[in-house]
C-alpha cells in the first residue's frame, strides 16, 4: 500500500497553532481519548510544555489489584474480599485463573483512570513490544509483578528495562529462559532478544544463528523460585564456556564466567547488542509507528527517524528525550497525522469511556467496578486486542504486519462488532446487578459550547470526537435528519434550542430530559457509527 | 511458548451470519426490532404483502390537505388567510361534501380510479404537540412499539438473522437514516437507505471517494469493509438489478424527493425482497408561516409540498402496475400531529391534533372513512380537530386484513383490540 502522502516536515520543534485539533491529537496519541478537561487543560499550555508534562510527570504507582473474585463457587480462604491479593504466596487451580482476570481488569482500570501522563500507553507499548502471555506465564502474581516492571520503567532506560525483563520470572517463563541450561540450551529468549526486542529484523540487522545460540548460552542458568515468587541464578547451569559472536557483533568474544559472576554475562551481552546503532533505530520505527503512522518512507527514516535515534544513543537510550522530541516535532503535529491511525481496540473502548466521561462505581464497590472493567476488557478482547494475552511473542499484527498495519483492527467481524459497542454504550451501557455503566450524553452535550444552536452542538461535537473534519452536506444532513428529525430548514433549528432549554430551565423534568436525551442519543449513535469514528 | 507462529495470520474472519449495524456509502443498516409486529406480519398469511409508510415530517396541515366542502363558510371563517377557494377544491367522485388542495390532481385521478381512501381525523389519546415528543413517543409507527418491547423480549441482541427463511431486512427505511419514530431502546432488523444517491452508488459498485491523503486512505479502507461486512448490501444489490425498466411517471432525479424514495422501494419490492415494511418520508410540513403564497392561496409552500406528495404517489403506483406488484403493495401516509383549526396571522398554522390519512393501493376500498370535521362557532386559536380514529386502528386493520395475522397477534401487538377500518377489498 502506497503512503498517498508524504510527511516531508522534520523533527524540528512544532510552532504553530495550539488549539483543540493540536491538543486532542496529541491527547489521542499519547493517552486514551481526548478527555475534554484534559484538553481544557492542556489548551493553556505550550505544545512543549504539555508534551514536557505527559512525558515527565511523575505520579505515585498504582495500587495493587484486590480481591473482587469471590463468588458462589469460591471464596479466598486468605485473602479477604477488597484485600490485596498480591501479597498471597499461594497459588492453586481455584485462585490463580481468578486473580489473573483481577490483574487483567485492574490494569484496565488503571487505563480508564489514567492520569495525565504518557506512562499508560507506554505500558500498553511495552507490553506489545515484551510480550509474555498470561495464559502461558499462568501464575497471576508473575503476571502482576511483570506488569509492574514495565509501568515502572514505561519512560525509563530501555536498556536497563531490557535487563530487568530478561530475568523477570514472567519472561523466564514466557519464553522459556527458565530451562535454558547448558546441557539443554533453550534458545528462544536468545533469539527473540535480538530479533524481537532489541536489533529487530530491519535492513540493519544482520545477526546470524550462530549468534542467537551464543546468546542463549550467555542466559544460561537462571530459575524461578515458586517459594519466593523471584528469579534467581543458579551458577551450576550457566554454561561456563567462551561465546563467539558473528561479525555483525564485531566478532565479539564473551569470556565464560564461574560462579555467581556469571550472572553478569548477560550485562556484557547486552553492552555488545547495544553497542549496534541498529537497536536506536529499531525501537525508534517502532514508537514512530506506535505514536505516529504505520508508513515510514525514506523521507519520514531520513528526517524523523534517524536523527531521534542519534539522540536515543547520545541519552544511553533514555527514552523519555526522544519522545519528547518526536511528540513536540513539526512532523508529529503535521495536519496530514491527524487520523492517520486506525484506532486499537483498547484505544477504541478505554478512549470512549474516558471521551464520554463514562461514570463507574466507586472503588468501594470493587466487585462492580472490576466488573464493569473486564467486560470493557472483553470488548477490546472480542475486537481483537485482548490485554495481556497477545497472539503471540510478536505482539498484535496491527502492530508490526506491513503492509496492512493498523487496517488490521478492521475486519468483517470487527467493524460491525465496534459499532455494537458504541450503540450499546449510548443506549442500554452496560449492566451489572442492576448498576449501569452508559454515556450520559446530555453531560457530554452540555460541555459543548453553544449547544443550544443545533450547529454548533454538531459541530462541536465532531470536533471532540473526531480527528478529521465532517463535509458541511454531512453535518447539514445530521442536523435535519437526525437532531431535527428530519424537519428541513432553518426554521427549525429553534425546535432544538427550545428542548435544550426546557431541558436547562428544569433539568428535573423528565419528559423535557427525555427529549435532549433522545435526540443526543441518536446524534452520538449516528457520530460514532460513522467510519470517521474509527480514526485517531 | 515453544513454537513460533506469529507468520501465520492470526485475524480471524468470522463468518458467523451477524447482521449489525454499520454505514456503507452512507448508506445506515439500522437495526430495526424483531418486534412482536413484525414478527406477527412475516408469519401472517399475506405473503408478499407490503405497507409503505410515508411520513410526512413537520405535521400536516389536514384542513387544507382534505377540505370540508360540506362545511366551507366555517373553514373559510377560521382561516381566512390562507383557505383555498370554493372553486378551485378537487372534487372526489361519488363525494361531494369533500375535496382536495387543488395541487393533487394525481389523487383525485387515483380516487376516481379506485385506489384511494381518505381517513378522516386521525390521531392518537392525548397527543403532543411538541415534534419531538410526539415522534419519541413512539405512538405513531408500529415499529415504535416494537422498540419498547424489544428490549424485554430480546435482552440479547437477537443474532438469528438473516435466515434462509428471511434473507432480507424485515423493514427498509429510506431517506432519513434514523427515524425518531423507530428509536426504540433496542433496534435489530432493518436498514435505512439515507439517501437514493447511496442506493445507486451500491447497485453500481460506486464507492465515496475519500481524499488523497493519509486519513483519507483509512476511511476508505474502513468504507471498503462496510461494504463486505454488510450482509444486506447484496440481496438489496441483486433485487435492485433485477428490475431494469421503471415507470416514466417519475419526475427527474432530485427534483422530489420523496418520488426519489419511492422508486427505490418499488425497485426492490418488484425484486423480489421479502421485507414487509418500508418507511419513506419527506419534510417541510411545519407551515407555521407563509405555507400559501397571499395572491393565490392555492400556491405557496404546503401547495408545493401536497404537489410532490400527489405526484410521487401517483408515479409510485403506476410503477407498481407497470411491474406487476401493484395487488400486493399497500401505502399510507401518516404526520406526527395535525395543525390547528385557525388560521395564525403570519399566513401560516399551529401544531394541532387530527389529521387524514391517505391510504393508496390496488387493494384499496376508495372510500372516505369518518366524517368531514366539525368544530364549535366560537372558535378560539387552541381549539383542535377532534380525534375520529385512533392511528392503531389502522395499524390493527392492517395487520388483520392485509398480512392477515390473526386476532390475538395483533391484540398483543398493539395492547388490546380496536376496530377494524373497511378501506381493504
């Protein structure tokens, strides 16, 4: 698929307008959805300064996940209902499944409650970048704790993030690293290190086999420890021999440790992996196609990606200097990015939820609230993004699969399946015990300004919801056919106005309530069914 | 995780038959309710049958539509801005205390030919005057009912469709995309085809063209796989191209609208299309001002409107007669409320209460049902036309005597039983 455009601006610092398109575009990319008082609070920054706070912002970690997983046919003999459950060291068939899909929703909570910080989508990054599988890791503490590991170093060092992931007992697990010894070499962190996390598969990247089993014999001799639920090193089955590495390394020659000193082969192995320029551009493609457009042409490499990767070697690979620059660059907020991406499913209904102010009960309520998470979580799930289970090591097609990329998310099954979603959250919501989680949509009409007048409420509200622009025949035919009813004219529009104010004069008035309430609804269902919705 | 698949494509296409809501060319495939009416209709004994519903979108104003020839000083008393003249009312054969707005020649034809009723002051218990609410209300359409249950009879979104034994969508809406009167809390089956440009465009494989750009490039992506999404687009695709003639009657693309709709439902009635109900609609009823022209009050606005309303019927059944359909396809048309009695002093009229309704077709017993209304000599501006025949006598008439449901289906349809109407042979 040809780029039909091409992005020629740089990574030069963006100067032009700030207004409501710039800042939800950046909110859009950076976190999930536009939510309107985050962008009323950007819109009085800088474009630098708010790129500056989403990257920098430090906010306290999250709590832990708690137990919301009592029910008929189980309940927790240690953990007490509402408790943190993290701090069990028991695991067995009845509360592991259980606490895996607490872990999964809590950490779709923390999406829909994200603050205003880029640390969530960068957690969603990693995660598809790392991958492990809760399913194959199966103990829901592992899962947890590498879920951790990775919001802790959302916008750290990469390097020290790859370190601290190889011997996470998740990935030990995941790929194996736990039975990698040296009488029975397991090769497949050796080689998803390179090919997957670090040196990549590019043009660049000439690692050979033979370095894949020198660097799986590198990782020899790590465990994991049921007992303590960590990571450990066990010396007697490191393989003590010399490792030869190919000449894409240097020929690289990494010297057999003994003893407990052998634990630090692997920080020589990563010295020599990140010693190839290749890695800064690798992992610079990838959070440019995360961040920005599936396509990168010669242009986009020569002017955005190569000078950010110079830059991610020149911090030793921080990676909070690079994103800085690329979300603050001419090129980042060029016009021709704004709905270039397909939205991710999480993107998709965790960004509905927070656009809409989606009201969820109190975290009092944690099994209601849980429960309202996993089943947004099942939603993304059945669109194809199921977190913490990705497909596979690779992570999510859309992610990587040239050349359909992010057109991935949409299939015959899927679009109709995200215009079901977005029906059922302005109709019915959600349900759970009789609570209910739904889009008020005379809330979110009543912070568009100039809603009274049906053109500006229309216009007002394309604008917080899409990244593109509406034809005026479209936003004429929604306004006669869908907010009017399909009276025609001019005349009216007062029919509008006159219900929006009998509905403001006597908010309490449910006939008058009921038919704001109606109109928007058929007006949002309508916005969000049409194809421009599917865009950020 | 011992092996590594990832090369193997990991998107599942599901071909489970889901008919879901989505927009092809701007064409809306809206749910409708799998209501208990049109449960009641497709399993009735009419097969083939078929009611056009043509909402007339702001409230008609009836007095003027159907004049009261047999009470003409006190209609021409209460409006004196805008009453049409003695001499220029349409005369309907075998009837003379009652006539038509002189702009609908074609339905005086129609009359004359046998295929005509005249409902006269229809409405509802306790209308609304607000548009809004009397459309939400859900009073009007059958399928407004339909709605409200809908949710309590299929609390799951019902997935059982389409299916051999109904391929097609059990109501087509053409012309608005979302009808007030069809928001339940829960649609299902059913489109809408929310203009007739979108409908050539699918029979014709034309696609929106989406801009040279990167977003443009994704929309069209996504406008692409709507298309192959959508279940409906091909059996509306290939009854549409069964049918290749059609009438001459119809004015030129675009210059009435409604006649534009029309055509489109009798393409795919002629086609071969099982679906039961199609809804049509035109606006521009709301005459609070100015609805005649003053030198001639047999001009103006509502003239023009009432014209385009004669005229599309009355290509609408030479078409069906032309392509062999015409025994099987009934119409109607229906407003959210009639206008007042009086006449306001910008030459236009006020949202009231009781109107007529036509009711066209070969089927048709040509008949004027109820009687020319009457109000009382002290006029004041809120008195109303008052309420001859509730609108769910009708749809009870229809369903007993067109789709032939039986009597206990159309009771639990409509809540309770009411009268049957004598316009149906």
């Amino acid at each position: 698929m040809a780029d039909p455009i091409t992005v020629s601006s740089g990574i030069r610092r963006y100067k032009g307008q700030w207004q409501e398109a710039q800042v939800a575009h950046l909110l859009r990319r950076t976190m999930f959805g536009a939510k309107r008082a985050d962008a009323d609070y950007f819109l009085k920054k800088s474009p630098k300064k708010a790129v500056r706070e989403l990257v920098n912002a430090e906010y306290p970690l999250p709590g832990p996940p708690v137990n919301n997983y009592n029910d008929d046919k189980y309940t927790d003999p240690e953990i007490l209902a509402g408790a943190d459950w993290t701090v069990s060291q028991k695991y067995d068939g009845m509360n592991n499944g259980r606490r895996r899909n607490s872990f999964k929703s809590w950490w779709l909570g923390l999406m829909i409650g994200q603050e205003r910080s880029l640390r969530e989508k960068m957690v969603l990054f990693w995660h598809n970048h790392f991958v492990t599988e809760t399913n194959t890791v199966d103990n829901a503490l592992f899962c947890y704790q590498y879920n951790s590991l990775l919001r802790q170093h959302a916008l750290g060092n990469f390097k020290e993030l790859v370190r601290a992931v190889s011997t996470e007992p998740a990935m030990l697990r995941y790929l194996n690293g736990y039975a990698n010894t040296k009488k029975a070499p397991d090769e497949n962190y050796g080689r998803e290190l390179q090919e997957l996390f670090t040196v990549g598969k590019g043009p660049g990247s000439h690692y050979t086999e033979s370095d894949v089993k020198a660097a799986a014999r590198v990782l020899t001799g790590y465990t994991i420890n049921y007992k303590t639920f960590t990571s450990s090193f066990d010396h007697n089955r490191h393989d003590e021999g010399d490792k030869q590495f190919s000449v894409f390394y240097d020929n690289r020659l990494i010297r057999g440790l003994k003893g407990a000193a052998a634990a630090f082969e692997i920080d020589q192995l990563l010295d020599m992996i990140f010693s190839c320029e290749e890695v800064s551009h690798f992992i610079c493609r990838k959070l440019y196609r995360f961040f920005v457009y599936h396509s990168i042409d010669e242009e986009t490499e020569h002017n955005v990606i190569r000078p950010l990767a110079a830059l991610f070697r020149k911090k030793d690979y921080d990676i909070r200097p690079i994103l800085e620059e690329l979300l603050t660059s001419r090129h980042f907020f060029d016009p021709a990015n704004y709905g270039s991406m397909i939205k991710s499913p999480v993107d998709f209904t965790v960004g509905l939820c927070r656009e809409f102010n989606v009201a969820f009960p109190d975290a009092g309520q944690y099994a209601d609230l849980y429960g309202f998470w996993e089943q947004v979580r099942n939603q993304a799930a059945g669109l194809q993004q199921n977190i913490g289970d990705p497909p596979n090591v690779a992570g999510w097609q859309a992610y990587y699969q040239e050349p359909e990329y992010d057109k991935l998310w949409i299939s015959s099954d899927t679009l109709p399946k995200r215009n079901q979603f977005t029906d059922k959250m302005v109709g019915g919501g959600l349900g759970r015990n009789g609570k209910k989680v739904v889009i008020d949509p005379v809330a979110f009409a009543a912070g568009v300004p100039g809603v009274e007048d049906p053109d500006r409420l229309i216009a007002g509200s394309v604008k917080a919801l899409y990244s593109v622009e509406l034809a005026p025949e479209e936003l004429q035919f929604i306004k006669t056919n869908i907010l009017l009813s399909g009276l025609v004219g001019m005349a009216s529009d007062h029919y509008w106005t006159n219900a929006w104010l009998a509905y403001r004069e006597k908010p309490e008035d449910k006939a008058a309530r009921d038919t704001v309430t109606n109109k928007l609804k058929a007006l949002y269902r309508h916005l969000m069914d049409l194809p421009e919705y599917q865009l950020m | 995780m011992k092996r590594r698949d990832f090369f193997r494509s990991t998107i599942p296409i599901l071909t489970m038959p889901v008919f879901l809501p989505s927009l092809v060319h701007g064409m809306s495939f809206r749910a409708w309710a799998s209501s208990p009416l049109l449960r009641a209709a497709a399993k009735g004994m009419g097969e083939g049958r078929v009611l056009v519903l043509i909402q007339l979108n702001g409230g008609n104003d009836g007095l003027n539509t159907v004049i009261p020839l047999e009470y003409y000083d006190a209609y021409r008393a209460a409006r004196t801005n805008i009453a049409i003249p003695e001499d220029k009312i349409l005369r309907l054969q075998g009837f003379d205390k009652t006539g038509l707005h002189p702009a609908m020649p074609e339905m005086q034809q129609l009359f004359a030919a046998g295929k005509l009723a005249i409902l006269q002051g229809v409405s509802y218990p306790q209308p609304n005057f607000s548009h809004f609410r009397a459309t939400d209300a859900g009073q009007i359409l059958p399928t407004g009912w339909a709605g409200r249950y809908l949710d309590e009879e299929y609390p799951q979104f019902p997935r059982n469709y389409p299916n051999p034994e109904m391929p097609d969508p059990l109501a087509i809406q053409v012309g608005s995309l979302v009808s007030p009167a069809l928001q339940g809390p829960s649609l299902t089956m059913g489109m809408a085809i929310s203009n007739p440009n979108s409908f050539y465009d699918l029979i014709n494989d034309k696609s929106e063209p989406a801009g040279q750009s990167r977003a443009g490039d994704q929309l069209a992506y996504i406008r692409e796989m709507a298309v192959k999404t959508d279940q409906y687009a091909g059996v509306i695709k290939s009854a549409a191209q069964k049918v290749t003639r059609q009438s001459d009657c119809y004015p030129p693309p675009g210059k009435n609208p409604l006649a534009d709709q029309l055509k489109i439902v009798a393409r795919l009635v002629a086609g071969g299309l099982k679906t039961r109900f199609y809804l049509v609609s035109m606006g521009g009823f709301d005459t609070h001002a100015r609805q005649v022209e003053t030198a001639d009050t047999t001009t103006g606005a509502h003239a023009k409107l009432l014209a385009r309303l004669s005229e599309a019927i009355n290509a609408f059944q030479d078409d069906l007669t032309g392509l062999q359909v015409g025994d099987r396809v009934m119409g109607m048309t229906f407003s959210e409320f009639g206008r007042r009695i009086q006449s306001n002093a910008s030459g236009g009229t006020d949202h009231g209460a009781a109107a007529p309704v036509f009711i066209f077709g070969d089927k048709v017993k040509a008949n004027i049902i109820g009687q020319n209304p009457v109000w009382p000599d002290k006029l004041t501006v809120n008195d109303n036309l008052a309420m001859q025949y509730d609108f769910r006598a009708i749809y009870s008439t229809m369903l007993e005597k067109w789709f032939q449901t039986d009597e206990s289906a159309t009771a639990s349809v409509l809540f309770k039983p009411y009268p049957i109407l004598p316009f149906i042979v």
